[in-house]
C-alpha cells in the first residue's frame, strides 16, 4: 500500500512543470557558477603558486640568518571545496611571516595581491548558497499543497476511505517528495564535480568525496526540514493560496531576512573594548627586553663603551665591515600586536674588529633568546585577549544564525569543506608549530649564537636543512566532528517537526 | 476605477500578506537606522580626522619647492549621509586617492609627487560571516520586490478561479479599466506598509542629532523613494502578466518566484563575474613592470643628457625636465591602469542590467552617493584638484619675478613663503546633475521595462478567457 502511495505522489508531483523548472534553474545556476568558482579558485591558486616561489627564491638569496625575517614566509592555499562553500577561504589573509619575534595569528596575516580588487564588489555564489536559495524554495513549493490541495479537492477524503493509516499518507508525500528534490541536487552536484574533475588545477583527493558527500547529507537534511516547515503550514491552512503565500513569507524571512538582519544588527550590539591594558602590557615587556639589552652590552667589556653600541643602542656595534643595520617591528594597537628587533648585516668584517665578533654573537645568543622568551610571556596575555576581541563577537554572530535553518545549513558544510573559521585556524595552528620548530631547529644548531647569524663572510646560511612548511588540511573525522552538532540541530527539528505535522494531521478533519 | 481600485484596497488589507509585510518592512528599516545612527558618526570622525591630519601636513608647508615637491598629500572621499539609502560595497572601496611623494628619484634629486590610485584595504581581521548589509537597497530591490509578487500572484487567477471574474465584466467595464484598478490597488496597498517603513526610517535618523541631513539630501531621498515606485510598478506589472496568463494562482506564484529567485538573486552577481572575464585589465605585475620600464627610459635621457654638459645651470634645466617628465609619465601610467581596471568593472555592471534589481541597486546607490559610481566621481574630483595644484605652483612660481623659474630643482624655484591660505584645498563635492547624467541610461532602462511588463499585462489581460 505505501508503494502505491509513493508511486502515486512520485508521478504527481515528477510530471509537475514546477518540477521541470526547478530543475532547470538549479542546474543552470549551479553550473553557471561552478564555472565562475573554478575560474577564480585557478586563479588564487596561481596567485598562490607564484607566491610560494617568490619567497622561496627570496629566502635563498639571504645570506645570514637574521636575514629570514619577512622573508620566511607561510602560505595557505586555496581550499578546493571552497567551490562548494566559500565560507572564509577568500576573505581572511593568506600569507604570514614566520618570525620568532612574533606568534603568528589570523588577524597579523595579509593577501596575495588581486589583479583587479574593483572586481570584490560582485559577491561570489556558491553552490551551497545556491541549494540554500533554490532548493529551499523547491521544497516549499511542492509541500505547500500537499495536505491543503487535497483536501480542497477532496481526494484527501477518498484516499483516506481507504483503510491506510493516516501516518503513512504522511510517510508516502515525504518519501515521494525528498526522492523529487533529490533529482536536481543529485544532478547538479554531479555537474559540478564532472567540471571539477575535468579542471586540471583541482587535484581532488579520496578523502574529498568524502566531504562532498558530508554536504550531500547536509543539503538534504536541510532541504527536508524546508518541506517539512512547509507540510506544516499545509497541514495547518485550509486553502492552498494561503498557505503557499505563508510559506513564501516564511522563505522569505529565513532565507533572506534573518541571516541578514541579525548579521547587521549584531554591529549594533557594542563591540568589545580593544584591550589596550593589553597592549600597554605587551610593550611593558618589550621595553623591559630593551632595558636588560642594554644591561648586557653595558656589562660586556668589549661592547660596552658608548662608541660600539652601549648606551645609545648602535646596532653595528662599531664593527668594521658592517654594511647596515636594520630595526624591524611592527605597533598595531588595534591587533594587541608589538615587536621590534634590531640586527645587522656584514659582508665581510674586517680583521682588527675580529676579536669583538666573540661578543656580537653572545649578544645576539642572549638577545635572541630573551626575545622569544618575551614573546612567549605576551603570547599569553595577546591570545585570550584576541579571543575576547574578535573570536567571540564573531562567534556569536555565528550562535545568533543558528535560529535559521540557512545558518546551521551554512556552518555544516563550511565545517564539512573546511573553509570555517576552524579550518581556517588549523592553518595558523600549523604556521604557529612550524614558527616553535624553526626557533628550536636554531638552537640545535647553534644559529643564534653563530657567526652566519650576522656576517655572510666565513660561511652563509644554509637554507636547505631548515625545516620545510606544509599544510594538511585537518582529517575527514576532525570535518565530520566540526558539523556534527549543527547536523544533528537539523536532525532533531525534522524530527520535531515531523511529530508536530502528524499530530496535526490525525487531529485535523477531512 | 477607483471602485475596483477601492475594492482591492479593502482586501488587501485585511489580508494576513499585508499584516505580514508590514511587520516585515518595519523590522527591517527601524534595524537599518540603528546600525545607521551607530555606524556614521564613527565613519564620520574618521574622516575628519584623516582629512585634518592630511590638509595640516599641506598648510604647514611654505617653502614653494616642498609643496611642489611632496604634492598635496592624501585626498579621502566623503562619506555620504545616505549611506543606509545604499551601502554599495563601501568596504571593498578605496577610500583615498594619494597625491605624496616616497619615490626615489635619482642621485641628489627628489622625484615629485603623482597621484596614486591605493587599492581598497581589505578588512583581514574580519571573521564574520559573509552578509548582505541591510540598507534601502536590500529593502527595496529583494523585500519589495517579492512582497510585490505576493500582493499580485492571484489578482485575475483567482478571480478567475473564483469565478468573480465573470461576474465583474459582465458589467460594463472595459477590461484595462479593470487592469488598472487592480494595478492600483495593489500598487497603493504594498505602499501603505513600505511608505510606513520608510518614514519611520526617517523619522529614527532625522530625529538624531548624530546625522544631519540638508535640503540636498531630502532631495535625493525624494529621488530615491521615486525610483522605488518606479521599481515597485516593475514587479507589480510582471506579477500581473504571469496572473493573468496562468490559469492558477499557485503555478503563478511558483513561476514568479523562479523568475525572482533567477534574475534578483542569482543573475546579477553571476552574470557580472562571468562577464568581467572577458575583458580583463592588465595584471598588476605587467603594470609594475610597465611604470618600471617607463621610469627607466625617462632616468636614462637624464642620464646621456647630463654627461653631455658641465654647465650647471644647463645641468638644472635637465634635471626640471626629468623630474616633471617623470611625475607626469607616471602618474599617465598609473591612471591607465586605474582606468582599464574601472572599465572592466563597469562593462560588468553594464551586462547586469538585464537584471532589474542590479539597475536599482546602481540607481539608489548613483543618488545616495555610494559605491562605484560615486568613486569615479571622486577619481574625477582628485584629477581636477591636481590639475588645480599644478597651476597653483605654476602661477605662484611665475608671480615672482627673482625666481629663475626651473620648476622641479629647490634652487630654480622661488624662495618666497608660501601662506597657507592661499594653496587650494580638496574639496570632495558631490553635484546631482552628474549623478542624473550617471543614472540617465538606469532610469530610462528601467521605465522601459515598466512600460514593456505593463503593455505585456494589457495584452494578456485583453486577450484572456474568462
């Protein structure tokens, strides 16, 4: 009986023209923007390619090690199932110094440079905002006369003379109905992925089917609980035109408005109060760093007259052969951020300043410890501070978001492609393991402390034994953890809502 | 007419549609003059700030080579007041054109100052989740619009559904007099709740003393709330052809909200994007390399010319030369560039027309004095202003008869104090007749359509069987 039931709604609602149309939209749009993603996606990888090249043949032409500041750079590369879910990939910034002078972090990131930036006022779409659009609407169209058509024709009454349980009526329209919606969201995925696979630039790997397929399950979740809502205003109203303008509004307000105006009106909320206690703190540090430098060099008996470096801090110390020094920092109030180094560089000391290059190298072995030292002591107070800053009022954005099923929608696959805000900290988790790993590789080797850290005369720095950056993204399990919970919200409001529809259903008269 | 005008009126506001786009508007417009009350006096300090700073470094400068040499420093663009009218991707904007010198000129030579064109900074600390800033623009080309739709889905269908259709013309009515009752009548019960909505709006941020609004400005909200209407006729004229060609109201409905969903939604931004691929601007690395290669010939002449003369004041002139040659080459390279990248934008923008939403979207923002539009007003205004700086140092250079006249060397060019009150200042203004010149071809595409879906409903109402 509920195989004629769902061959019955199946024929129904297949032979539709609302059925052709949707169709033909969601797959027109789909690839219309596949095309457009992959055409910007090839581009930020070139961007990102050439980059990488760039600094690479950047840090080989320095010949001491100090020389690696600005120019030990990480880059983060596109994400190819930002394609499906944009989400942060293209906003936030992706490239980073690695410097132990700082710990690298979101907001102290820039960007590769855009050809023509002009062209940002056009938003990208993406295939989830697509599905989020045109499936949504799809599934409130065909729920809208589901219960309320048949009734208004009165073959609700004749169907139920037959000895069926009403649930299973029920059962056959929402089977019946998600096999209808599967069709364009099966095709036009397939679409894309055929466009992508024929794309030589994206190198999709096993695990990413995987995550395509955590979108799969996602949309679906999220386009069945759209009929549903709209089952429910059918099961509700007496008359089919009030109940598809109902479900129109009701789009309306949870696809279009809400997202958008809670967005907007979250800036009304006052934003927190840019530590500044923290950042005067950070600099408090920092100038007690300054402070025991000094100490040091006026201690040293070689460095220590004025003429060399003592009191008015010369970085070149009066060495002879030095051909600049430099003071590198960077003073950002707004990003709790502040460092400064001083260093030089020596092509060739010249023989009667030899015996104080013993000294120089001390200082900086001092020196440079102490200033990781000092950043791991403002690391501590400059994270949770950021935290507070800029993570929470995002995050509640985000939390705000979650009442509209577009939002959880959105959340689950970011998690699902990686492109949300925790995939994209799994990038600067990495750069911040891969800055502890290049200043623990300089104390085993003794670089710090080395003659190359300064002067490229006896012996240059060896850029090849240094430790290489890469970047994982996180695992299938780690994405599937991430939108597990807002999956699960989605679960359990189709379930709620199923409940709710049936009691409506066997309660309401034919 | 009016009777059926009247009639529609009446049901119409007793209906929940119109309960539910009031409510809907309201929300939407009182949140709009909040964040507006918030956010523009903040943009507005910040502004202020930037352009004192920037016109202080100019006025403290009085030697006559300095202002010649470092140029006007930086030129910001005015916020507009009506930026909740249209917020036309303000953040993706630069917000100052740079008219300083930090180049590199030469051996014992300073380069001039050129006008350079900053790209937008990008807001790299923010993490939010990407959202359409709620202004009129959303308001009017995505909520108005569908609440449109919905108010005209059923106006014949279901009369005819109904049978009330037959009913009516039986009497004796011509059938466009029916039309345009019913064209009426939806027109003025959708403005009932939006003309609410609005004058709430207003009523929020005119109240405010944070911003303050001058008799241009209510000018061109009376322009903006007039491209609305027009806009609102737009959709009113489509929900009316599709209702009365269908035979019901739902496949109506279903029709025009795929035909909303394609063309508001989707069409513009996609359209736009593929559309810019076609003529793409120059990369920026072929345009650092071109204002290299320029710049090197040019300090090449320099060069040859200068070994072939021991005189100094011979050696002077030479170097005036290519000290001015270099700024104006430059700078010609840099506003090439600025302008390939502005035309590519804008032959995007113009293939988006097909979509009446993007001309609204240009049209508010073409009047509110945001987004692309109002820049290259602002390119325009920065362009005139070095032009006018230049002739300030050319004739103050010539008003002093002691001066050797050798723009571009400190001891060519007259030694007399500058007084600050006399180097002109940038002023960013905004003329409406250039925005009506910027918005003629968007207004008349627009009445176009109006007109075209309007005779379409005619005719399909004319023709239709009861």
């Amino acid at each position: 009986m509920l195989k004629t039931l769902i061959r019955r709604e199946l024929l129904d609602n297949l032979m539709t023209f609302r059925f052709a149309a949707a169709v033909f939209i969601t797959l027109l749009l789909v690839v219309a923007n596949t095309i457009v993603l992959l055409k910007d996606y090839e581009q930020r990888l070139t961007a990102y390619n050439t980059a990488v090249q760039e600094s690479h043949e950047a840090l080989r032409a320095e010949k001491t090690y100090a020389g690696y500041s600005g120019t030990l750079v990480a880059h983060r590369p596109p994400n190819p199932l930002s394609i499906f879910n944009l989400g942060l990939d293209k906003q936030v910034g992706n490239k980073i110094e690695v410097y132990h002078a700082f710990v690298p972090t979101i907001w102290d990131a820039e960007k590769h440079g855009a050809d023509n930036p002009f062209l940002n006022l056009f938003t990208s779409i993406d295939i989830v905002l697509v599905f989020q659009g045109v499936l949504s609407l799809l599934a409130l169209i065909f729920a809208y006369d589901a219960l309320a058509g048949e009734r208004e024709r009165g073959t609700l009454r004749l169907v139920l003379t037959h000895p069926i349980q009403r649930g299973y009526i029920l059962f056959a329209k929402y089977i019946s109905a998600m096999l209808c919606l599967l069709v364009p969201l099966l095709i036009s995925l397939l679409l894309s992925i055929i466009l992508l696979t024929t794309s030589t630039t994206v190198a999709l790997r096993s695990d990413d089917f995987f995550r395509i397929g955590g979108i799969v399950l996602t949309s679906l979740l999220y386009v069945s609980l759209f009929y549903l809502i709209g089952l429910c205003i059918s099961a509700m109203t007496r008359r089919t035109s009030t109940a598809l303008m109902l479900c129109m509004f009701v789009w309306g307000v949870l696809v279009l408005v809400y997202p958008n105006l809670i967005l907007t009106a979250v800036d009304i909320v006052p934003q927190p109060e840019t530590q500044i206690s923290v950042y005067n703190q950070t600099k408090q540090m920092w100038e007690k760093l300054d402070r025991e430098n000094k100490q040091f060099i006026r201690n040293d008996a070689v460095l220590g007259p004025p003429s060399r470096g003592g009191e008015d801090m010369d970085a070149g110390f009066g060495l002879e052969g030095v051909e600049y020094t430099f003071w590198q920092g960077e003073d950002k109030p707004s990003i709790l951020l502040y460092f400064h180094q001083t260093g030089l560089y020596a092509g060739k000391i010249k023989a009667e300043s030899e015996p104080q290059v013993p000294h120089v190298q001390d200082y900086y072995d001092f020196y440079n410890r102490e200033t990781i030292n000092t950043v791991q002591r403002t690391w501590l107070v400059r994270k949770p501070a950021l935290e507070a800053i800029y993570v929470k009022p995002a995050n509640l954005g985000r939390m705000l978001l979650r009442f509209s099923p577009v939002g959880l929608y959105d959340t689950a696959t970011e998690a699902w492609a990686g492109t949300d805000l925790e995939g994209i900290q799994d990038f600067f988790s990495t750069v911040q393991r891969y800055r502890r790993a290049i200043v623990d590789y300089f104390y085993d080797q003794k670089i710090f402390e080395s003659r190359q850290w300064f002067a490229a005369d006896k012996g240059t720095a060896d850029w090849d034994t240094l430790p290489q950056f890469s970047f994982q993204r996180s695992d299938t399990g780690i994405n599937a953890k991430r939108a597990l919970p807002d999956m699960l919200l989605l679960l359990t409001m189709n379930v709620i809502l199923f409940t709710v529809i049936m009691l409506i259903f066997i309660k309401s008269e034919v | 007419m009016w009777h059926i005008a009247k009639r529609e009126l009446y049901d119409n506001l007793n209906s929940l549609r119109f309960a539910l786009a009031t409510v809907l508007l309201l929300a939407l417009m009182l949140t709009n003059a909040a964040v507006h009350l918030r956010e523009h006096p903040v943009r507005m300090q910040k502004y202020r700030d930037a352009a004192t700073q920037s016109l202080d470094t100019l006025t403290s400068r009085t030697d006559l080579y300095d202002l010649a040499q470092k140029g006007p420093e930086k030129l910001y663009k005015k916020p507009s007041p009506l930026h909740f009218c249209a917020d036309g991707g303000h953040s993706l904007l630069p917000a100052l054109a740079d008219a300083a010198s930090y180049f590199w000129g030469g051996r014992n030579l300073k380069a001039f100052w050129r006008m350079t064109y900053p790209s937008a900074t990008p807001n790299l600390k923010n993490i939010d989740p990407d959202a359409t800033k709620i202004d009129w623009a959303f308001v009017i080309g995505y909520v108005l619009s569908l609440i449109a739709l919905l108010f005209t889905f059923d106006a014949v269908s279901s009369e005819r559904e109904h049978g009330t259709l037959r009913l009516m013309l039986a009497n004796p009515i011509p059938r466009h007099t029916v039309l345009i009752g019913k064209f009426l009548g939806a027109f003025i019960s959708v403005n009932i709740p939006f003309v609410i909505a609005v004058l709430m709006n207003l009523l929020v941020i005119s109240t405010s003393s944070a911003v303050h609004l001058g008799a241009d400005e209510w000018g061109r909200l009376g322009i903006i709330i007039g491209i609305a209407m027009l806009y609102l006729c737009l959709f009113l004229a489509l929900g009316l052809l599709v209702s009365a060609r269908v035979r019901q109201s739902a496949v109506s409905l279903v029709i025009l909200l795929l035909i909303w969903v394609s063309f508001v939604i989707f069409m513009p931004n996609t359209l736009a994007s593929i559309a810019s691929r076609f003529s793409p601007a120059k990369s920026y690395d072929a345009f650092q390399e071109d204002r290299r290669q320029t710049r090197r010939a040019i300090l090449e002449v320099y060069h040859t010319q200068r070994e072939k003369t021991d005189d100094p004041s011979k050696r002077m002139l030479i170097a005036s030369e290519y000290v001015t040659e270099d700024a104006t080459q430059d700078g010609r390279v840099r506003q090439e560039y600025l302008r390939e990248r502005i035309s590519q934008v804008s032959q995007a923008r113009a293939i988006t027309r097909i979509s009446p939403v993007a001309i609204a979207q240009h049209l508010l923002e073409v009047f509110a004095g945001t987004g692309l539009e109002r820049h290259l007003q602002f390119v325009e205004n920065v362009q005139l202003y070095a032009r006018e700086y230049h002739e300030f140092i050319a004739d103050t250079e010539r008003s002093d008869p002691e001066s050797p006249h050798i723009i571009g060397v400190r001891d060519g060019m007259s030694k007399k104090k500058v007084s600050p009150e006399a180097i002109p200042i940038f002023e960013d203004t905004l003329s409406l007749s250039k925005d009506f010149n910027a918005a003629a071809m968007d207004l008349l595409l627009l009445m176009f359509f109006v007109v075209v879906l309007l005779a379409g409903a005619y005719l399909a109402f004319v023709r239709v069987e009861v």
